[in-house]
C-alpha cells in the first residue's frame, strides 16, 4: 500500500533534456531525473507516475485522469506551455489535490514572456532555477507535508 500518489508532468521539448540547450537545461536526461524521483518515491512507499507529452492536450487528459485516480499531488513542469496555456491552468483548477510548479531554469532572469505563468496561479508551490533538483525538492516537500 503506497502512502500517497503522485503524478510528475513533463511538457514540451523537455523530452529532448540532456541534449536541448544543457547550458541552461543541464546534462540530465528526463529519463534520469524520472528515475531519481521514482527511487526517492519507492523510499517513502509513495506511488508516483512520470509523463512527458508534446501536446497540450494530452497533458490536460492527464490531470484529468489524477482526479479520478487517487493521486494527491501533481508536480508540473508545463515547459513553454507554462507562459501560454490557460486550458492547462483550468484543468489544474478542476483538480483538488496539491499542485507544486517547477521549472529547471530561473524563468524569471530570462526573456519577460517566460516571466508570467497561468499555472501558478493554482499552484501551492513554485521552484524554479534549481535544475533537477527542484523536482526532488517539490516531491520532498510533498512526501514531507503527508
Ligand atoms: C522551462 C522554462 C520555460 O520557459 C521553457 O519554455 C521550457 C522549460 C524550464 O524548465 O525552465 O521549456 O519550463
């Protein structure tokens, strides 16, 4: 029996990680940092899922799919999606569980389109410029607050 279930949510581009801009990206794979999350969630007797999709209507399937499977929380990184998607931010608000925003870059030293996010006006929580340490960070705090 798992304590609680999570749901990690790629978006765009973020499937090329490891070989798309690494200066500002990093050199992991998206496959590495799903793998150091589901051994993080294993320790902890969390249930976790990890999803990349290219396509903002997939990702929006998939919050709807986690309000009706028991996940408690959703960490999100919608990517460009982010800065444009209000559809994702209304799925997110249909989603009662805890939602925690991240993005590997600080999107706020940036160009200023990246400085707006409709997604963080649902999300409880916000990391941004620790790489891929801020998608343990926000399942660290989840895991955390119970
Ligand atoms: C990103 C920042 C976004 O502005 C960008 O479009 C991405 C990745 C990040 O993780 O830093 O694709 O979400």
């Amino acid at each position: 029996m798992s304590v609680g279930k999570v749901l990690v949510l790629h978006g765009p581009n973020l499937n090329l990680l490891g070989t798309r801009q690494p200066e500002i990206y990093g050199h992991e794979t998206l496959a590495d940092i799903d793998d150091a999350l589901r051994a993080q969630a294993a320790d902890h007797g969390w249930a976790i899922d990890c999803r990349q999709s290219n396509h903002e209507g997939e990702l929006i399937d998939a919050i709807h799919a986690a309000r009706l499977d028991g996940t408690a929380a959703i960490i999100i990184n919608p990517a460009a999606y982010t800065h444009t998607s209000v559809a994702i931010l209304d799925a997110l608000n249909a989603f009662d569980g805890r939602v925690i925003e991240v993005h590997l870059s600080n999107v706020h030293k940036r160009e200023s389109f990246r400085h707006h996010s409709y997604v963080s006006l649902r999300a409880d929580g916000v990391i941004a410029g620790l790489g891929s340490r801020g998608y343990r960070a926000a399942l660290e705090a989840l895991i955390a607050a119970g």
